[in-house]
C-alpha cells in the first residue's frame, strides 16, 4: 500500500529523495521535494507555533522540505462520514472522482516510530469505500437480521446528504412508508431487484445464507425475500439512496431496513417545485402516507379542506414546534385532490372487488400457509378461505369416537354484499377460564350469494380436497337448512347428523360483527379479518402454554405446560418445536368421561342415564371449629352438607368440568354447583343469593376434593349477608306486575301457512286438560318436532306434516339427555320430549 511506503520514506528522512521531473518548474522549484504524485492529497502543516497551514494540492506538484527534522509527522482519518472528495486538478478534465479519498492530517507531536502506539493506522481501502458501494445480497441480509446488535437509528434521516449507510428500526416510525421520503426532492427510482434467501439460524445465531436462483414454488419458514430499491435524485444526479428490506415467507417485514445514502462528487443538492406548478416557487417534498391518511380521516369526517389542513398542521406541533415540512400536507390543493380521488376509488370499488380478490388469491398460493383458498366466479360467485391449522384441529376434534365435537354450520349476514357460512368446532385441548368450557373456534368460511345445494355442495366438496379425512367427520350440526343436511351428507361417511342449538354458530356470528365493527365490508377486507381472527386464535392458544390469555391448557395436556420465568429462557427455535408438539399433539379422552355410564332400562324418569356417585363421608373433611367463620351462620350449613355428603345425593354433571348435581330436599328439581379454580363455588339456590354459601356448594367441594380451597376463599371475603335478597324470601317473584298477568313471550308466534290439507284443525294440545307430569298429545302442525324420543327414528322433516292418524305425537316432560361436544350431558329443567303413537317407543326410556 502506499500509505505504508510513505510512512517508511518519512523515517528515512534525508537518506532517500524524489526527483521531480522537468514539468514541475525550473530553478528552486527543482529542490528536494517529498511528493506524491499519482494521489489526489491536501497536506497540512503545524509550526512550531502550534499554528496549521495548508499546503497545494499535491497534484499541483507542491512539495515540501525533505529534511526529516522538520517533517511533521502523518494521522489517517479513516472516519468514512468524514471522508471528503475531492477534483481532479486537471483543467482538461471537470469530472468528479466517484471514490473518496481519505484526508491526511499532519501533526508535529506525532510519533512516526513503529514502536508507538500512535503509529500510522489506516483503513484498507475497499473497507472506506464500502459505505459508497451496494451492499451484497448477504451481507443486507445478515445486517438487517442482526440490526439489534448493530447502532440502529429510530428515525429517517431526511436532511442527510452525504456518503452514510443507516440501520433503521421501523417499529419505532410512525409509518414505514416514511422510509421512502428525503428532503432532496423529487427522486426516480431506477430499478428494484428482489433476490429470494434461505437463513439458517441455529441457536439464535445466524449460520448459514444462501441465496437460491429463483423464486421457490413454496415459501418455507427459512425462507426470506430481500428488496433493494433504488433512487437518483431528478435534480442532483450525483445523489442516490438504496433501501433494503426483508421479509420473511409470509411477505411481513422484518423489524430493520438498511438505508443508504450515496453522494457522488462534491456537488450541490437542491430542489425543483413540483412539475405541475405554474405559479408557486415552494420546492416539492414527497408527503408520506401517514399524512395522506390523515387527510382522508378528516375528509371522512365532513371537514372541508381548509380546516382539514389547519388541524394537521396544529396536531403536528403548529408554528413554534412543528420540525419538518414532511409533517405537512403541501397546500389546500392536494387535499382537494385526496378528495377527488377518494371519490373514484368508492366509484370503482365494486368494478374492482372481484380482480382484487381473484389476485389475492394468485399471490397466497406461493405462502406456505394460504388463507384464500378457491375463488369461483360462475355460474355462481363462492369464495372458501382457511388456514392449515383449522383443517388440522377439524380432523383431530371431528373425526375421533372415542372424543369428539360437533361441527357446527350456520349461515349470517349483514356482513357484506354477500353471505357468509362459517364452520364452528371446540376446542377439546383448551377450557376458557371464565367459564370452564371448551372455547368455540372459527373453522373455514363459505363467501357465497346464494344459499342453495349447489354452492354448499361446492363448500363440502372443497373442505374434503383440502383434508381428505374430514370426509369421516362424526356429527354435522344446524338448523333448518335442508340444503346443508343434503351436501354434507353427500361427503360424510360418520354416524350422522346431530340436532342441537346454534348456541356456538351464534356467538362465533357475533364475533364475527364485531370483527367487521358491524359494518358490511368489501370482500377482499373482510378475508383479511377473518385471517385476523384465526390468527388471534392460534396465539391465544399458544398463549396458554405459559398460562396467559383466555385460554388454559386441559389437565389431560400438562406436560406441554411451561411456567413462564422457563419459556423465557429457551431458544426461539426450542419454542417452536414446543408449540408445534402441543398442536400437533393427539387428541386424549376428558377424564370426567369415566364417570358417566350411560344403560337402558333404569328407574324411570331418568332417560337411561345413571351417575356413578362420589364417595361418602360420614363427616366433612374440615371441621366448622377450624374455620374460624360464624357459627351462627354456618352451623346449618355444615349440618346439611354432611347429610348430602352421607345419602349420596351429590353427583358429577355429564360433560361439565368441576360441575355437580346436588339433590334437593325441599323441591322436586335438582341444584347445579359448578367449583371455579379460585375455590367459590356457585349454585342456583336462594340460600347462596343470601349468603354466598350453601349446603350444595359445601357438600359439592367436598365430593370434588376442593373444600380447603372453599375455606380458604371464604375466609378471604368475609362477605356478609345480602340484605337485599332476603326481603325477598318468600315474596311474588315479579311484584311488579298485576296479579294473574301472564309474562310476555319473547318466542314469535309461527305467521307462515305451511300448506297442509289439515290446516284447519285447532293447534291447540290437551295441554291445557292435563298435568304437567302426565301424557298429553300435540299436533305436529306449527312445531319444530322431528324425531321420536324413544326409538330414535325420524317422525318428520320440517315443515312437511304427515297425514291423519300420524300428524300426531305423544307428549311429556322429562329430563331429557343430550350429546354435546361428544359429552353426554342432562337438562336442568324437565323439557318436552316426544313420541311415536306407540307403546314399545315409550317403554324403551322406561
């Protein structure tokens, strides 16, 4: 290097010489000179008076005393920001050196020795010039992944105009659009070039990036796509910016972007007005997004122009604070042009829906995870989307005897100029913690116009290509669409279909309102909600794991609990094998299943279902004494419990978690106990409104092996009595109303005319001629009746009647039982359950 070459001819003082050739002058300008004469050099010199002086350009043939006493000695700054360029001193040439060259300051109090820890240091060469070239592919990529070790930048240098390369975190900006704003003015892009990478990370550390040749078919986890952008300044061309950015393979940015600043030549930088201008003389700046959004907020909201400009401009700080002209919008004109090209997007959304939808759906298939699956345009318009994990969890919860769900289908509306039908299914891994269930998640969703055979055939046909098991799925749950019962019986080989209340279709619907802010969307924005929401679902399930969020893992599923001080600590790829065993965990039978035990042929007026009772006590296991609460109060209470303890009249709740059946000895129906994770417990008696306590739940924790947790929480509260509730004990329930004023029904009466021949017979049952507890008949006419009771066998589909004698069924109020979510579960209140006019269908609950 040459640095080092005339570091060692300064040491040898006046022992070596440079002869200066005839063009560098005649007479004394022939003396001894120290000259480098194929470098571009400024030389400074300092006296003994400590005062600096500038010598000619050595290009310009300027030398200086070779006596090695008076040289002064050499510093390098190898600062790249300060790295000066500088002109050919060659008249001929008015070109500007595209390198910049280092700036050689000289100082008499340096020690030129080799043995000095100030000895001559520089920076090779190509290292100086780095930040003036392009960035590799790899070495982009390795910068921008490890942009948290490097000195990183939270804003946009937007007034940089020299040679700088910058790590730019974009989570801090306000909108990552603003990487794309400069105060130089107006900027051609040039090209962009995007290269597609494949990073290994082993341990969090970066070990191996290749960079593949091509696009991949399918974007993998390790696969990332870098995009390199680049602009020359339409005024300056000597100015250029390159921004790098990543994303990983499901196109979302990575949190760093690499800007860089090139300055080519000492060169001016300044701005043009905008081309459109006419008049005005102010200089263009690019605005970002984010201001234009502003503006489109304050338009939506009825402002006229001139206030939406003067709020902006308030909010960005006003006179005294506002910091930059990229804050604000340009004048009152480009307002008004947001305005008018608002107008034509709302004019041309409806002409665009379909293209944007169908391009939506082109670019998710090269994701490893696509959302929007199938677009059909004709003959009728459907759209099915979904993710791998829905498919997934619907065939390892729907398809499994020994513990399965029901898949619920029900269409909604009100959500867009279309109609939508979601799939619903629970959850049998998780139990949401407020209220002890299996949480209801969103499967794949139906976009159609119309909801006949044909697009729910299209539906069935499309969930069963993607996940070719789910043609064995156990029980399909819905209402009265007959056209739903006829598709998905075409493709589903299980036991059959199961009638149950839309309870989870209605609420999973509600959702689904208020993902859209009860709003009608565009169909394009509402398949992105509706990717939202499965992704809330997939995190709150991860959640879970460390014990946060909605959601906790079911006890069957322990060993993938992690508490969360350990979670922390491990690996992100360690956290991915975890998360990925849970879900992909098999399924495994509740635990409460083995205390239910379903026969034929029990005491009557229990529908064939028996419950294993808990074991008995002779006492409780806490005594009152070593409570410490109110005798006064409790005394009774404790009394009792032992009684219900010692007669067995404490049972499991079919399909509940933490849920008991208690016996009542002062009326005919039973009490529900369900025993929370905090220790209360719950019951629907009087006593618990007055006092929060009762016999049920005390005998209930008690069987459940949780009366210490109980005790432990009553002592805690220490609530007292509601005042309230025991004014009321032995009062009308609704003093309000008249005496004998019936309540109103909130159940509509039916208006339609199903016509049959028999429409004139009266509705009316001998319900009215008969008790309660006994057989009475009732027309099928104006119900919902379907199957019978005893037999199991259909008796009608809705809403055709059979003819006399069999438009007729035998009625009676029972505690019925009822599979859901593959749980055998019991009513808590007798219900109306229906028979064939026969004896043997009767005699079979018996």
């Amino acid at each position: 290097m040459w640095e080092e070459e005339f570091a060692k001819f300064l040491q040898r003082g006046d022992q070596e010489t440079v002869e200066t050739s005839s063009s560098f002058g005649s007479g004394d300008e022939r003396e001894r000179g120290l000259i480098c004469a194929d470098s571009d050099l400024i030389l400074i010199s300092t006296d003994s008076e400590g005062k600096k002086h500038e010598t000619e350009n050595l290009s310009n043939r300027s030398y200086i005393d070779s006596d090695s006493s008076s040289l002064p000695s050499l510093d390098i700054i190898t600062d790249p920001i300060n790295v000066c360029t500088m002109e050919k001193s060659n008249s001929d040439d008015d070109s500007v050196e595209k390198n910049p060259q280092p700036v050689i300051n000289i100082s008499s109090s340096t020690d030129l020795s080799n043995d000095s820890s100030d000895s001559l240091t520089i920076r090779e060469k190509e290292d100086m010039e780095q930040f003036a070239k392009q960035l590799t592919v790899k070495e982009a990529c390795k910068l921008i992944l490890k942009g948290d070790k490097e000195d990183y930048v939270s804003s946009v240098p937007v007034d940089c105009i020299e040679t700088s390369t910058f790590v730019i975190d974009t989570l801090a900006l306000k909108d990552r659009d603003d990487l794309r704003i400069h105060m130089a003015g107006a900027m051609k892009n040039n090209r962009v070039q995007r290269d597609f990478v494949s990073v290994h990370i082993s341990d969090g550390e970066i070990s191996n990036i290749s960079v593949l040749k091509k696009k991949p078919s399918v974007m993998r986890n390790s696969v990332y796509r870098l995009t390199r952008t680049y602009w020359m300044s339409k005024n300056t061309k000597g100015f250029k910016r390159r921004l790098y950015e990543l994303h990983d393979s499901a196109g979302k940015p990575t949190k760093f972007a690499i800007l860089q600043y090139v300055v080519e030549g000492d060169v001016p930088i300044f701005t043009n007005v905008h081309g459109n201008t006419k008049t005005g003389n102010t200089p263009y700046v690019r605005t970002s997004k984010r201001v234009l959004a502003d503006i489109g907020e304050h338009l939506d909201a009825g402002k006229r122009a001139k206030e939406t400009f003067d709020v902006i401009f308030e909010d960005a700080g006003g006179m005294k604070h506002v910091s930059s002209p990229l804050e604000l919008p340009r004048n009152t004109k480009q307002i008004y042009n947001v305005k008018q090209t608002q107008k034509s997007a709302v004019a041309g959304k409806d002409r665009d829906s379909m293209f944007q939808l169908i391009k939506a759906c082109k670019d998710q298939q090269s994701l490893a995870d696509p959302y929007i699956r199938v677009v059909q345009c004709a003959p009728e318009f459907c759209c099915i989307c979904s993710s791998d994990l829905q498919l997934m969890e619907m065939d390892m919860f729907l398809t499994n005897p020994s513990e399965c769900t029901i898949m619920g289908i029900d269409p909604t509306f009100n959500l867009g100029e279309f109609v939508v039908t979601p799939i619903v299914y629970k959850n049998l891994k998780l139990i949401h913690r407020r209220t002890g269930e299996c949480p209801t998640f969103l499967g794949p969703v139906l976009i159609h116009q119309t909801k006949t055979e044909r697009a729910f055939d299209f539906f069935a046909s499309s969930i069963v290509s993607l996940r070719n098991t789910l043609a064995d799925t156990l029980f399909i749950g819905t209402d009265d669409e007959c056209s739903i019962f006829n598709s998905f019986s075409r493709i589903s080989c299980g036991f059959g279909f199961s009638h149950y209340t839309t309870n989870a279709n209605e609420s999973l619907n509600n959702r689904l309102k208020q993902k859209t802010d009860y709003q009608e969307n565009e169909v394009t924005v509402f398949c992105t909600k509706m990717r939202e929401l499965a992704d809330e679902q997939k995190k709150d399930t991860e959640k879970a794991i460390i014990g946060m969020g909605p959601y906790q893992i079911r006890t069957e599923y322990i060993e993938h609990v992690q508490p969360s001080h350990a979670w922390f600590k491990l690996s992100e790829s360690s956290r991915s094998k975890h998360i990925t065993a849970f879900l992909k965990a098999p399924l495994k039978p509740s635990q409460f299943r083995s205390s239910i035990r379903i026969s034929v042929g029990e005491q009557p007026g229990t529908s064939g279902t028996s419950l294993d009772p808990q074991p008995h006590h002779k006492s409780l296991s806490i005594s009152l004494e070593d409570t410490h609460l109110d005798p006064t109060i409790h005394e009774p209470i404790w009394k009792k419990a032992e009684s219900l303890v010692n007669s067995g009249l404490v049972n499991k709740a079919p399909g509940v978690q933490n849920g008991f059946m208690v016996a009542s000895t002062s009326g005919k129906d039973p009490h529900f106990v369900r025993l929370l994770e905090s220790g209360k417990g719950t019951c629907n008696c009087e006593n618990f409104k007055l006092l929060s306590i009762c016999s049920h739940v005390l005998a209930a924790s008690e069987c459940g092996r949780k009366l210490q947790k109980l005790i432990k929480y009553l002592r805690k509260t220490q609530s007292a009595p509601n005042l309230q509730e025991l004014s009321k004990v032995n009062m009308p329930k609704h003093p309000q109303r008249k005496p004998n004023q019936k309540p109103r029904s909130n159940k509509r009466k039916p208006t339609r005319d199903f016509g049959s021949k028999h429409s004139t017979v009266k509705q009316a049952s001998m319900e009215d001629d008969n008790d309660n507890d006994g057989y009475y008949l009732k027309y099928l006419i104006g119900t919902q009746i379907r199957s019978c009771y005893g037999c199991g066998q259909p008796i009608r589909l809705p809403p055709h009647v059979p003819p006399p004698p069999y438009d007729i069924v035998i009625c009676q109020k029972e505690y019925r039982t009822f599979n859901m979510d593959g749980q055998l579960k019991l009513t808590l209140q007798p219900q109306n359950v229906h028979y064939h006019c026969r004896i043997q269908c009767i005699l079979k609950t018996r």
